[in-house]
C-alpha cells in the first residue's frame, strides 16, 4: 500500500521584497509555523504536521527557493529568512514556531527581533560556536562548494556523502555518480502534487550552509531571544550538533534543553521518527513544566 497523503490547504504571503511564500495548512487550534531544514521541503514534515494537527493548525511553508515559493533571490540571508517568516505570522496570527536543522537555527534567529514568536521549538539547530567537531564540518562544507562550482550537485552530493561515511571514499566517483543520478531518478518518479523533486532541492544546500558558516561569532545574539525556548537533541546526534545546543543553551535566556533517546539528526522528518518529537512540541507549549527532561 502506498503512503496515506494527509490533507491540506494551501496559502500564500509576500515576503518583504516582494517573494513569494508558500505554506501548507492543516488542523485546527492556535497557530504552529513548521520549518523545514537543508534539502527538505513542507512535504518532509507531513507526518509531524498531521501529528500535530488535532491540536494546533499546522502552517508548513516551502522555504523560499522551494516548491509553492519564490527563488531564494540575489540578496539571500538569514534576515530573508526572518523576514518570510515574520509575513507568514502577521498573515495567520501564530506565536510558536517549530525548526529542524537549519529551520530551527532561523526560528531562534528570527525570535530575535520579532515578538510575535511566543515559544521557540529546536530540533537541532546548527551554529558555528567554536565546539568539537566543528572543523572537520567546516572542511566538508568546503568540499561541498569545490564540488558544485566543478562539478555540480551530483557530485557535490557525492563528495558530502563520502566526508559523512568514510568507508565510500575507497569507491570511485566514476561508480558513485552514475548511481547516485539512477537513485534520484527513482526517487523523483515518486514526487506528486506539491511535493519537490530532490533533484531540485539540492542545489539550495550551498546557500544555506554559507548561511550557517556565517553565524560564527554570533553567539551572543541570542541573548536577545525574549521567547521561551525548548532545545531539542538526538542522542544519537554528531558532537558538533551537540556543542551547538550546548552553546545556545548557555546563552538563552529562557530555554530548556531535552535529549530524546534513539534520535538522530533527520528524526523530525517523515523519513525519521517524528512521533516523539511531536509528543514533546505539545508538552512544552500546553504545558511547559511538564516538558521531559
């Protein structure tokens, strides 16, 4: 049997210059914004969404550069970010905002100058803050962009790939490439509806990894956040993922850090394990002192 689509609406905002952003909706109750992360879409939070959806209506946008949204623009940053996002709650009236990854790095940036954000979700975010294991993540970025400006996302794919499990190094690109485009091949004849095809998302991992290469030395912004936050970790996470939410948790103001067992770095996706962290969105917002610990 084929995977059960879950319904939605869709709607539309114009960002500040103009882009526009598209989200899709779902449930009922107070308003939750979900972000997506690196080479994702909405269509890779439908499972938290739909988990989500009896208690809150669920706003996922395809972030710009995405799907229902605009391109990512020649002045691309984390302020367009905070701006799509800051359109997104004026047009729906939600306070709390869930990120993944990337998205949950933007959700606290944005927490920064927009008081409209109420509760911070976390899962995860990525931030440059001098913590182990950073530099040989900062050399895998590297490696992305020489490959893509030589090769294009393929091989770039390839090369991250290789960087992340080791024991592909000993196999040749000549190999890896050709497989690599047969698997998105398959992969993309699944797409339907809104969804978008990989193919089509993976040249937008550039931009946002110099997007999280510039937030080093910006530690102490977050001071700023005035939301209260709950910081998500996977124990199953890398260490400079961890040094990451170790460092925001020193520097926020008001947060909480919870390790969720048996997660990784891609658990809030529908690809994932979703479930728990869903299970804990609720707690923290309908009653944070009963969040786990």
């Amino acid at each position: 049997m084929g995977k059960k689509m879950q319904a939605y609406t869709k709607g539309f905002v114009q960002s500040r210059d103009g882009t526009r952003i598209g989200y899709r909706q779902m449930g009922s109750g107070p308003g939750l914004v979900l972000l997506h992360g690196g080479v994702n879409a909405s269509q890779n939070l439908m499972k938290l969404g739909g988990a989500l959806s009896d208690t809150f209506t669920v706003y996922i946008p395809d972030r710009r550069g995405r799907g229902l949204s605009g391109p990512l623009g020649d002045n691309y940053s984390i302020e367009r970010e905070d701006e799509d996002l800051d359109a997104l709650l004026r047009q729906t009236g939600a306070h709390f905002v869930f990120g993944t990854a990337d998205g949950a790095l933007f959700a606290l940036h944005a927490a920064i100058s927009l008081p409209a954000i109420h509760k911070v979700i976390a899962y995860e975010p990525v931030l440059f803050a001098g913590q182990p294991g950073l530099e040989p993540f900062k050399a895998s970025i590297q490696h992305f962009e020489r490959n893509m400006a030589k090769g294009g996302p393929i091989i770039a794919v390839v090369g991250l790939t290789k960087d992340q499990v080791k024991v592909l190094r000993l196999i040749p690109d000549s190999f890896l490439a050709p497989l690599t485009r047969w698997i998105l091949r398959l992969v993309d004849r699944k797409v339907k509806g809104d969804d978008v095809p990989y193919r089509e998302l993976l040249p937008t991992l550039r931009d946002e990894l110099q997007i999280v290469s510039q937030t080093e030395g910006t530690i102490e912004d977050y001071k700023g956040v005035t939301a209260d936050v709950l910081l998500l970790l996977g124990s199953k996470s890398a260490d400079f993922i961890k040094g990451s939410i170790t460092a925001l948790n020193n520097v926020l103001p008001h947060a909480q850090l919870v390790t969720m067992q048996g997660l990784n770095h891609d658990a809030a996706q529908d690809y994932g394990k979703p479930g728990p962290i869903a299970r804990e969105i609720k707690r923290f917002i309908q009653d944070p002192a009963k969040a786990s610990v």
